[in-house]
C-alpha cells in the first residue's frame, strides 16, 4: 500500500504565501497528533520532494476507515512552489480544459478512441503552464471565445490541478471528509484531492 498516494492540492494560494501556509498547516497537522515533526523518505515518490512528516498518533482521525489495524500510513510530503499536480496514472497532460467565460471545453485525450493527449491541442496549455511555473502567470487563448485565459483559471478535467502548495498523504487510507474540510479552513482555500498511485 505504501506507493499509493491521496493528494491535496491548494487551488488559491499564491507561491509568495505558499511557505508560510505549509508551515502553519504543519503546526496544525503536529497540534492534532496526525503527524509529528520528524521526518522520513521511506515510502515517498513525490516528484518533488525526497521526504515527508512521520504519522503522528492520532492519524486515525485524518481517514475514513482505520479498522485494518495492519495498515500503517506513510510520511506526509509537502510540495511548496508552482507546479501541475496529476493523480490516476499520472499523466502529464489534462484529459480536457473548459473555458470559465464561455463554458467550451476542448478536448485534449479524446475517450475512449484515443489513450494519449492530441499533442497539438495541449501545446497551448503546456506552454502556458510553463510561463505560468517561471513567472506566475500564463494564459491560454480559448479557441472557441478568443478570451485570454489565466491557466489557473481553465477548468481542467479532474485529476489534474494546479496550485503552489501540496500535500502527499503516502500510503494512508482514504482521508476522511471532515478533515478535507477542516484541512481547506486551516489553508483559507479551495482544495482538491486527488489519488493515484506511483
Ligand atoms: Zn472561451
């Protein structure tokens, strides 16, 4: 179980705040016992870190189920910076983007025909993620309405999601609703979660 992963992705913050919010929420996360400050790698595949926290006592609280008294989670990663986060399988592109001023969606992996991202669609939207990664900012034009459109602010299919802050929960049952709550108050933002497995 330990390559399986639940990711929660901070949709709001910006990379300025991004640092003292992951600080903050690992205060919180070490206060309620579901982790401590100590730190390990063992178990963790985050493309972008090498380590995460150690579970804490009280990590029965963060899941839906701990009755699998043999199942122990893994360290917690935090991922601070710009960045595209995807779960499933990880693919690298998004399996479609929606326009929030004109509600088209462009299709970028074509299901069930086609298994791959049309390379051609996507180019637009990887570019504007990297300019977005470098600077903070990047846009698609959508080709339906013509808008220049932040990329944080398309509607990318589920599983795929940007933010500059992160959280890889390594190996832990499913995280249970009320602390996807509590964890989205503690942060003053929207979330998404994601699962996947490396
Ligand atoms: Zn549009």
């Amino acid at each position: 179980m330990g390559d399986y992963f639940e990711r929660i992705v901070d949709v709001e913050a910006t990379s300025e705040e991004a640092g003292l919010l992951a600080e903050r929420v690992v205060g919180w996360m070490v206060a309620e016992g579901l982790i401590t400050r100590e730190r390990s790698s063992d178990g963790v595949y985050s493309l972008q870190v090498d380590d995460g926290y150690k579970p804490g006592p009280n990590w029965e609280r963060a899941v839906a189920d701990s009755s699998d008294p043999t199942w122990m989670p893994g360290p917690v990663a935090v991922i601070v910076g710009r960045d595209y986060h995807v779960g499933g399988q990880g693919m690298s592109e998004a399996d479609s983007a929606t326009c929030p001023r004109c509600e088209a969606r462009t299709v970028i992996i074509d299901y069930p025909e086609e298994w791959e991202a049309d390379q051609e669609v996507w180019q637009p939207f990887s570019d504007g993620i990297d300019t977005w990664k470098e600077t903070g900012e990047g846009s698609v034009i959508c080709s339906s309405c013509g808008a220049s459109v932040p990329v944080t602010e398309w509607r990318f299919a589920s599983e795929f999601a940007l933010g500059a802050l992160a959280f890889d929960f390594w190996g832990w049952p499913p995280l249970n609703t009320g602390f996807h709550a509590e964890l989205s108050k503690q942060l003053g933002h929207r979330i998404e979660v994601q699962t996947g497995k490396f």
